[in-house]
C-alpha cells in the first residue's frame, strides 16, 4: 500500500465530515476547522474583496447573508470545546 493510502485511511478512523462538519477526535475536528477557516479566508481575500471594494453595501450584504451564517453554523454544532 502506498503512503497515500494509508494517510486517507488514518484519517477516516479519526473523524468524519457530516454535512459540513468535522465530527471524531478533538485533533480531527480542530484541523477540520481550520482547513475550513483558511479555505474561507482565502476566498474573502483573493476573490471577494477585490470584486466588491468599490461596492460597500453589496460587500456587507453578502458577508452578512453568506460567509456570516457558514461560520454560525460551524460553531452551533462544534460547541466551544473544540474551537
């Protein structure tokens, strides 16, 4: 078996992702987070700020109607132990 193979493998017997949401272990599910978290981050700042700097109102509204419930949800069903 290759490295890659067993790499996947020691992966998925330490959490699942269900819906969007890392559940296992604490260290599965806090890498999870932040593989979201960076992934996020990288949109807002490669494509979504430069697309909307000289529209404000447009701006906030899609950061109020989209990245803001992502992140709600995240955090209602991780709980603060995790986070």
């Amino acid at each position: 078996m290759s490295a890659d193979v067993d790499a996947a493998a020691a992966v998925s017997n330490r959490g699942i992702t269900v819906l969007g949401l890392p559940w296992g272990t604490p260290q599965f599910q806090s890498a999870e987070l932040m593989a979201i978290v960076q992934k996020e981050r990288a949109f807002l700042l490669d494509r979504f700020v430069p697309l909307l700097s000289g529209h404000p109102q447009a701006a906030v509204l899609l950061l109020t109607k989209c990245v803001k419930p992502k992140f709600n949800h995240l955090l209602r069903e991780i709980g603060r132990a995790h986070v």
